[in-house]
C-alpha cells in the first residue's frame, strides 16, 4: 500500500487543528439553535463524527448519498439521490457536511433537493475544497483546506473503496494503484 501513497498532504494532527477551528466557527455561528447536521455519504463519515464532537452546540445527525452518472472520476452531471435523509428537514437550521467539493454538482443537486423542504437555514461545510474544478459555480460555507488539484485518499476519502481508514490524507499516484489492484 505505502508505495502507492505518494505524500502526505495532511497529517492527522493538521486535520485535527483545522477541524477544531471550523468546529469553533460554526458553534458560534449557531448559538442558541440545534443543528441538524447532514452527512454525505460515504466519503463525510470519518471528518463528520470528528466535527460533531468538537461542536459546543447541540445537534442530530442524519445521512444522505448521491451517485452521479458515468464511470471514473468524472462525474457526467446526472446526480441521483440513492440514500434519502429520514429526519424532517423543514423549519430546521441544516448544515451539509461533505468531505470534498469538486465540480459542485453533487453538492448543488443535495443543496436544491433539501432546500425544497424548507429548512429554516441552509448551509454547507467541506473538509476539501477544489474550488478550480467546479462545473458550476458553487461556494461552501466552511472550508477546511483548499486544494488546485490531485488524486487524495485517507480520512473517509477513498481510491476504488480502499484507504478510507487511513488517519492522514495522501496524494495518490492512481495508476500504479490500479495496476496493483489488477495484479492482486
Ligand atoms: C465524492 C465526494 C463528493 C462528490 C464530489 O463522492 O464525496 O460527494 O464526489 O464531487 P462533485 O463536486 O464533482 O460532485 P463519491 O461519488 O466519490 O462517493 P463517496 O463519498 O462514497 O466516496
């Protein structure tokens, strides 16, 4: 595994700061409410359940995921909802949590589809932000690190399912990791 893994873009002690920074920031943007707090599914689990437990205001948790249409690491544009929240979102103050934000179309599909229920407050935060390769234009509220581009795995992040455990968060080299999963 370790020869496919390039280098460390962040260590689990950046994330951790970072991650305590925007909990900061958020907490005292909702003073006096409750979040709901909504995960994207899978790739937010890890930074979410990190997020939640540095908030110092209250919150419920939920999940929703979207597949895009088309193979590979480009989305084609068609985003479906697989996996619907099953808490009313309707007079509640909902915060999105998403592990990365590319061409924005994920996000801006998830963003119409539960604005359309009217929640009393609507926002976004995302751990990875690749604000050049955005297809729309789209801006999430919290932004943990920004980033120009680069295949990246670890921290929910993942490479074909693998890596989603790893701790740090690593540039990946994708071809020799595809060559190695074809060689078993
Ligand atoms: C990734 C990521 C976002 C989306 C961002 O999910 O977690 O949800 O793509 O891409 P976009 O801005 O171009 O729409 P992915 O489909 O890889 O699923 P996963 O979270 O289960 O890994």
């Amino acid at each position: 595994m370790a020869d496919v893994l390039k280098t460390v873009f962040l260590t689990p002690s950046e994330i951790s700061g970072r991650v305590f920074e925007m909990a900061g920031e958020i907490s005292r943007d909702y003073t006096g409410r409750e979040i709901l707090v909504i995960g994207v599914l899978k790739g937010a689990f890890v930074f979410m359940a990190d997020l939640i437990r540095a908030l110092s205001v209250p919150c419920r948790t939920d999940f929703i995921r979207a597949a895009s249409y088309g193979a590979g690491a480009e989305s084609s544009g068609k985003i479906v909802i697989t996996k619907d929240v099953e808490l009313p979102v309707e007079g509640q103050d909902v915060l999105i949590v998403e592990d990365i934000v590319d061409s924005g179309l994920t996000l801006r599909h998830i963003m119409d589809t539960l604005k359309s229920r009217n929640p009393r407050s609507i926002k976004v935060c995302a751990f990875l932000d690749k604000r050049k390769r955005r297809k729309i234009s789209f801006e999430a509220d919290y932004v943990g690190f920004s980033m120009d581009d680069g295949f990246i795995v670890g921290y929910g992040l993942d490479f074909n399912e693998q890596y989603r455990f790893l701790p740090a968060v690593y540039v990946l080299d994708p071809a020799p990791a595809r060559e190695k999963e074809e060689n078993g």
